[in-house]
C-alpha cells in the first residue's frame, strides 16, 4: 500500500456527512478500556483526580487552553507532566485520556491544545507550526512551574503521535524538561516533507513545493485560508491530489488499512470531538510550507544525559519513525514495542498503552 492512498487524503471530495454519536454517551467500545465520557471527553474522569481548565501564554503572546489534572489528595511538591497530541487531535481526546491516567498515578499533569487549535488562541485556525507548537511545550513548563504544587526540577514531557517530534524538538533546546517519552510517535517535519518511509522521489518534492506555492497565491488573492491535505498524496497521473478533509466523511468500501484505524478513532463514538481537525475538517492549505523549512530532530544529540522513550505499536505503519531515532541517540533514546498493537491503540487503548512501563520511566528520571 502507498501512502498517497492512506489516511483518506483522496483526490475527490469524500462523501456525504454521517451521522455521529452525540458526546457524552455513556457507552462503550468492545476490546476498549475507555469509553465516551462526559461533558465533551472522549474518556471518563477518574474518581480520584480533578480537572481544571486553564490558560497560558506562550512567548509568541498566542494564549494556550489547557486542563489541568491533579491527584485527588495531593500533598507537597508533585512531579508533572506536559502533555500533548495527536497532530489534529485536542485535549478532550488522548492527551487528556493519558494525563488523567498519570494524575491517578501521583503526577500533576497538564494536557493542551496547540497554538491555533482547538481552543487555544491563534487569529488563523488550525495552521500548524514545528516552531510554534514546540515552543507551546516550553510555554506549558513555564506555567506548571509557577504553580506551588509542583516540583520544578520535576518535570516532563509526555507527547502522542504527531506531537511528538515536537516534544523531543523542545526537550532538546529546552533543559528544564528532564525527561520525554512518546507514543505513536510521527516526525511530521519527515512526513510533510518526504512522504510516508521517505517515498517522494526529488521531483514529487519539487512538485509539493509548487503546489504550496500556487497555493500562497491563492489564499493571498481570496483573503482567507484554503483547507487541503498537509500530507499531499499523488494520483495515478502523478499530479498532487489533495483532498479538503484529512479523513472521509464516510467510509468506503475499498479504503485501505490506515484510513480504516483512523477513522475508527476520529470518526466514531470512540474518539470524535467537533473541535478535532481530524474528526472534522484538514489543516490550512499550506501548513507543509513551515514543516519543508523546519526540520525536527536535527538537535536530538542535546538532549544528553537526560533520557527519552519512545513507544510504538508493532503492527504501526508509523514504527520506522521510533525506531530511526533511537539509532540517532542509542545511549539516549530508549525503544519499547508494543506486541498486537498498531499506531492508533496507543492513543486510548488501556490494556495495550504501556501505563506501568511509562510511570516506571518518570519516576526513574524525575526523581
């Protein structure tokens, strides 16, 4: 299977809207340790944490939504963790769902929208930026180090598929996160840029940068902003093909493997949140043009002698990102594969997510 055909980045415009569950059904997901929550969740709050929503601000002045999880009978200087992802995902989703898991754990965690999405700031929305997104990282380690419950020599990054470069990214320029781990992770730098296992040839890239290009003029000349695939797939005549939707309203009969676990996740009662680009919609048109001048990763020789984590599915199609930095950083970077797993179970799967591995890991390297 190609990648110009995966994750529903069709060249025609997909089908008719379905309907959806309403948020805040009480039901449940066979194989699933989460269910739909309440109040807007796609997971139920744990009896023993409280949520806060807050807001901050990063260095770019663009203000961040976050909440806030804290254990129920916390006391003293508590270690925390800044919490993010997927790429198009929002806090209600499974940042949320592992920040509630490691509060029930003893840690403060904060789960956050990116810049410009979800209801975080931003004038333009749903453009995503390496820069700023990882800076939103920095920016959320300045306000849990404010706080009087949290031991600021004590803090990390936990990061989920498509955030997850930019966790590393920050980690590796910015020394008070003194650990990272990742789930599912995607550099999506590589994949904005490169295709999917670095499958663009030199001229595809060439012609994804014309096509970005064509576009600036475009959204310049109407005064808005046009939504299209940030991953530009290729039809059989080798054009670019982009669709206006990241995933298809419906799913087709022929769709391939990958558009089929992440529609199982955005698109159904499992994961759908109105304010997810995933669920919903595609990122601006030209969000690639920062990730093609960005490269992540490039420092990852920095973040030495503090330790990363990197956790993947066995069966991920996303597998090869994790394992390639771990080669970059062996005495850094530790590997753990997840058995019977693919890229999207470690978003909300309970009983596959490695919980204990990942504890064991903070509290190793926060102590």
């Amino acid at each position: 299977m190609e990648r110009r055909t995966a994750l529903g980045l069709f060249a025609a415009t997909a089908a008719s809207f379905a309907a959806l569950p309403s948020l805040g059904a009480g039901t449940s997901r066979a194989g699933d340790a989460t269910g739909q929550g309440k109040g807007g969740y796609t997971f139920a709050l744990d009896k023993n944490v409280k949520r806060t929503s807050v807001r901050f601000k990063n260095r770019y002045g663009i203000l961040v939504a976050g909440d806030l999880y804290v254990p129920e009978n916390a006391t003293g200087k508590l270690p925390a963790l800044v919490v993010s992802g997927p790429f198009g995902a929002v806090k209600e989703q499974s940042s949320g769902l592992y920040a509630n898991e490691f509060a029930r754990r003893g840690y403060l965690a904060l789960a956050f929208d990116p810049s410009c999405t979800g209801e975080s700031g931003g004038t333009v929305r749903d453009v995503a930026s390496p820069d700023v997104h990882t800076e939103d990282y920095s920016a959320a380690v300045d306000f849990l180090g404010l706080q009087k419950i949290v031991d600021r020599e004590r803090i990390g990054a936990q990061a989920i598929c498509g955030l997850s470069g930019m966790a590393l990214t920050a980690a590796a320029a910015d020394s008070r996160i003194k650990a990272v781990a990742t789930a599912s992770m995607y550099d999506m730098s590589r994949s904005m840029s490169r295709g999917h296992q670095d499958y663009y040839t030199r001229e595809q890239r060439q012609k994804v940068v014309d096509h970005l290009s064509r576009q600036r003029w475009i959204d310049a000349g109407n005064g808005t902003y046009a939504r299209l695939s940030h991953e530009v797939p290729f039809d059989e005549n080798g054009n670019v093909a982009p669709s206006n939707r990241v995933l298809p309203k419906t799913l087709p009969p022929n769709a391939d493997p990958i558009t089929r676990i992440f529609f199982d996740y955005y698109r159904t009662e499992r994961g759908y949140h109105p304010r997810s680009i995933n669920s919903t919609t595609a990122w601006t048109a030209t969000t690639p043009m920062s990730f093609f001048a960005f490269p992540l990763m490039t420092n990852i020789d920095m973040l030495a002698p503090r330790k990363a984590l990197l956790v993947a599915g066995a069966d991920a199609h996303s597998r090869y990102y994790s394992e390639d930095v771990q080669a970059m950083a062996p005495g850094t970077v530790d590997l753990v594969i997840v058995p019977g797993a693919d890229h999207v179970d470690l978003y909300d799967r309970k009983d596959l997510i490695p919980f204990d591995r990942l504890d064991e890991f903070f509290t190793t390297n926060l102590a």
